[in-house]
C-alpha cells in the first residue's frame, strides 16, 4: 500500500496506520515479548499486541469492504469506531488491553472531528488531542496505574504532541519521538525493568505503534534498532527497518540505549529478583490471568471494578457504550468470573495459569523458565472456563457456533508458557483442529500429548487425575483412562426437524444424546434428562457429574439429585454451573 504525506487525517490514514502498524510488530513482535518482565514475565506482550492491533485492522478492512460496490468511501469516523471496536473485542493481555483503551480514546475524538468536518477528516489539532485523549482514558482505565510503564510513554508522547506545530506530520513526529525518550527512561522509573537491563515491553510496543503513525502521515519508514527507534527516512523494499526479531532480553532496550553494565545484557533470560521494598518481578503475585468480554452498564461495572480490585491485581477495564473488556491477575478464576456473571454478560474467557505459585523448596522464588508441564482445555461455558482455570488449566472457550480455530489453540499452548502439554478438545469435532494445533506446537519445540475427550465431563475426570509430578507418559495414560471409563451425554432443544438415531424429532423437542447420538427425543427438560440418566447408570457407575447450563430450568440439578440418592446406592453426584454452554444440561458418569 502505497503512502502519501497527510496533512489531515482521515479514513484512508486509518486504514493505513493500522496496515503499518500491524507488519511493524509482526516484525518487533519476539522481540518485545524477550523483554516483558512487567507486570509478569510471561514473555508474550509483544504477541498480545499484535493480535489486538490485528483485531483492529480487520474491523477497519471490513469497513472498507462495504463501500468497495460503491463510489463512496467510508468516513473517519466509521473507520475510526471500526479500529476501537476491533481492538476492544480482540484485545489480548495486559498490553492488549491497555492498546485497546488507547485507540478508543483517539477514536472518539477523531470521530468527532470528522462529524465536525466537511471532507470527514482531523487536522493537527485534532491529532493532538485524540493523543491527549488516549494517553488520559488509558490511564484511567487502569486501577493502580504505575509509572516506567506503557502509561508513562502515551503520556509523554500526549505532552510532545502538544507542543508541536498544527500539522498532522509535526504533531506524529513529536508524539513518536516522546515516546522514544520516555520509553529510554522507563528502567530508571520501575526496578524490575532496571534489574533485567530492559524498557517496558508494552511502551517499547506503543513505540512501533506510533512509528507507523508517522509513517502513515509522512510517507517515511522510521528506522528502528533492537529496543529502540533512532532517525526516520524513506521507507526501502521491505518497510521499516526493523532489527531482525530473537534478540535476547540483555541486547534490548535499556542495553540500546547504553546500559549494557546490567548482566542481562550480555543475551539470553534476565534474572528478575524484587527486593524487599521494590516493585515485584514476575515470580510474585496472583497465580491466573482472567480476561473477557461483558456486556454491562456503567453502574455495574463500577460495582465490578472494586470488587475485581479486592480480588486481585493489574486490573484494567476498558471499553464503555454497554461493551467492556476486562482484564486482572487473581488467585480466585472462578470468583473473577462470578463477578463478570453478577455485573452482566461475560464471554470470550480467557483463563490462563501464569505457572507460578507453587512452593519450590530452597529457593525464594520460582523461576522465569517454562512450567514443566501445563493442561490446556477447550471449555463449553463461562462457568466451565473458571473450573478449570480453578485446576490450573489454560482454557480457550468454545462459543456456541463459534468452535475455536487450530491458531487459538496454538496461542493457549503457548500461554501456557510449558514444556510438556495436555491438550483437551472436550468435543469430538474438534479432534482434528486440535491434531494441527498440536503438530504446531511440536514444531515450536512442545512435547504435546493430544487426549481424544470428546466432551467437557471426559475433560473433568481427566484432570482430576492429572499429576504434574509423574512421568508426562504415566500422567497422559491416566488421564485417557480417567477419560475414557466417562460416559458422557448432553440434553439439547432441537432447532429443526430431523432424521436421529431415536427416531425423527421436530423443532423445540428436547433431545438426549449418549455418546454422540440421540437416545431420547422427550418435550419436558427434566423428565429426559432423568431417562438419560438412568440408561446411563443400568451399567453402572461411581460419579455422577451434572454440568447446568443458563438455560435449563432451576429444579433439574436438584431432581436428578434426588433421583441417583433414591434409586443408585453409592452414587455420588457433583454438580456445576457452566453458563453459556450451548447444551442445556452436560451429564458425566464414571
């Protein structure tokens, strides 16, 4: 895509900035996540950014699309509420979703200038203050906001734009090069960044954002160097020129810009030890990452805000018009998520187990290398998704229609941050997208076992055997076992008329289905849900998993109950709430 110099700003610009943006931290993308050591050294800030700014980019392109069969071309602000919402649904980590309140906060003003102009475009004024506007709502957004970090460079880049010129170029370069400055500060701020000899990953990340914002308007590649950016000039064959990615954390950053006396710097892992008194490094603090999509009103989230406060740390909450996204550190998945549940609708949760928290005999802190081992689960339902993330798995939620494709599966083997993986598709369909996604991983240098669990209950029993501290081969042979000696069934609505294996059923009959096939066409809820239970215990069984979705009715759990305590001597039952999970009702008998 060619570039013009731009002296408004206007769709076009966004569209693409966000083009430019998204190659330039494909290409810093391993290299930032080398050097994220703040707030958890989980080495995937640069990765959540890119798939933040990718959501943003793919909204803008969509918008694009629809006026391609007319003469007609979208406003600023139609492509400038495209970027915010992309990003806000697709934001990813604490980066992510920091990257996300920032292009909202530039949206809404460009938005209005827009509105405001004629020829639907921003001057330099209008730059400026959506820079003032981000910097401002991002910080907002944020419960305890700290300096030396991503904040600390919007801000420096809002305060540089606004004593530039009323160009939109000079107000670029200004905002790019403050951030610069402030992004070579950050290690003299924030202890854990001084100690591992880097500059915070997410504003080295705002950097490369912004170079693209100036090479939207100008037409100039800046010129980056590892850790940092120095000069701008015509962009060459290849865009900006980019140091190649892999640098070590030691030869980036602060070690660019002249601290190579920390041992860090010499290449590879920095050792983060906090000192007593000092910001923690990544060993401390809560052990899981909760983030997801809710649909609530201003009031709620208010009330959600201190509670997820109360409950944990690196809390953001960004979003706003109804649609948030929220982000924390907890010890509690499942009460992060009771509070999503309790303030509106939650979805899209991600749960992830940072692999930390574990006492480790003789030594004062884990360490920064993987996790021996990890679970990764697909998960039906929100409630599901806290369960086991409660068990220390790293889950990827399965929308209703929305089955997760090998790529999503490919980001939580890698969130999981382990060396050894158990991966759970908990659905037979997706046994083959989860083959690919484990093929991947082992080209990435993962040892994955792949268990064929065909439903959330076989999940459940699996990792309720799952062992860290045996061998990976002994630990998967007794999870497919625990698996598979799980009957499973589910009780679904029937949305159409159809042939099944019981016979033809029309729509809004209420189907039970054992093992993947329909067994018991019925109209009431309960009373199926009690002849597929039954059918399953005629050969026997130990435990009865019962697995409650939104929609089913408030008696079924209690009457299936009774039923197995009446008619099944020593049969036990546990019941969970899964939310949200496509199927009225999930039944597991082991």
């Amino acid at each position: 895509m060619a570039q013009v110099p731009q002296t408004f700003f206007d769709a076009l610009a966004v569209r693409t900035w966000c083009s430019l943006a998204l190659r330039a931290l494909g290409r810093a993308r391993e290299e930032i996540d080398a050097i994220n050591v703040y707030p958890v050294a989980d080495g995937d800030t640069g990765t959540n950014l890119y798939l933040t700014l990718e959501s943003a980019a793919t909204a803008v392109e969509a918008v694009f699309a629809g006026y391609e069969t007319g003469r007609a071309e979208p406003s600023l602000g139609d492509a400038a509420r495209a970027m915010a919402h992309g990003a806000l649904i697709g934001a990813r980590g604490n980066s992510g979703t920091i990257l996300a309140q920032l292009l909202r906060g530039m949206a809404q003003v460009l938005a209005e200038a827009g509105e405001a102009s004629a020829a639907s475009r921003a001057d330099g004024p209008g730059l400026r203050l959506a820079l003032r506007r981000a910097a401002d709502s991002a910080r907002q957004a944020v419960a305890h906001p700290v300096e030396g970090t991503v904040l600390t460079v919007a801000s420096a880049a809002a305060d540089a734009a606004e004593e530039a010129g009323d160009d939109c170029r000079t107000v670029a370069r200004a905002a790019y090069e403050g951030a610069r400055a402030a992004l070579a500060a950050t290690p003299d701020q924030l202890g854990v960044l001084r100690r591992a000899g880097v500059v915070d990953a997410g504003g080295r990340g705002l950097v490369t954002v912004l170079g693209a914002l100036v090479e939207a308007v100008t037409g100039e590649a800046v010129r980056e160097t590892a850790g940092g950016v120095s000069g701008a000039g015509p962009a060459g064959p290849a865009g900006h020129g980019v140091a190649p990615a892999g640098h070590g954390a030691g030869s980036a950053g602060a070690c660019a810009a002249g601290r190579d006396t920390e041992p860090a710097c010499q290449g590879g892992a920095a050792d983060v030890r906090a000192e007593p008194g000092d910001e923690r490094g990544e060993a401390e603090g809560p052990a899981f990452e909760v983030i997801y999509l809710l649909e609530a009103d201003d009031a709620a989230v208010a009330r959600l805000r201190a509670r997820l406060d109360a409950l944990g740390d690196s809390l953001v909450v960004v979003g706003g018009d109804g649609l948030w996204n929220v982000h924390v550190h907890v010890d509690d998945a499942g009460a992060a998520v009771e509070a999503g549940v309790e303030a509106g609708r939650p979805y899209r949760i991600r749960i992830t187990h940072f692999g930390h928290g574990e006492p480790h005999p003789g030594r004062e802190r884990p360490s920064r290398a993987p996790a021996q081992r990890a679970v990764v689960a697909v998960v039906p339902g929100e409630g599901l998704a806290g369960l086991y993330g409660e068990a220390g798995a790293t889950t990827v939620l399965a929308r209703p229609g929305e089955p997760p494709a090998s790529g999503e599966l490919v980001q939580a083997v890698r969130r999981a941050h382990a060396r050894e993986v158990v991966l759970l598709p908990n659905d037979a369909e997706l046994r083959h997208t989860a083959a690919a996604a484990a093929e991947q991983a082992r080209a990435e240098g993962v040892r994955v076992s792949l268990i064929p669990t065909r439903s959330a209950v076989q999940g459940i029993a699996a990792l309720a055997v799952h062992e860290p501290r045996r061998r990976f081969d002994e630990d998967v042979v007794q999870m497919t076992a625990a698996a598979g000696a799980t009957r499973y069934a589910e009780v679904v609505v029937a949305e159409r008329q159809s042939w099944t294996t019981a016979g033809i059923c029309q729509a809004g009959d209420v189907l039970g289905l054992i093992d993947g096939d329909v067994a018991v066409i019925g109209t009431d809820v309960t009373a199926t849900a009690r002849t597929v239970l039954d059918r399953m215990l005629q050969s026997g069984g130990e435990l009865v998993t019962l697995v409650v979705g939104d929609e089913a009715p408030e008696t079924v759990a209690a009457h299936l109950e009774a039923r197995v305590r009446e008619s099944y001597l020593a049969v036990d039952t546990v019941v969970y709430h899964g939310g949200r999970q496509g199927s009225l009702l999930l039944i597991g008998v082991e």
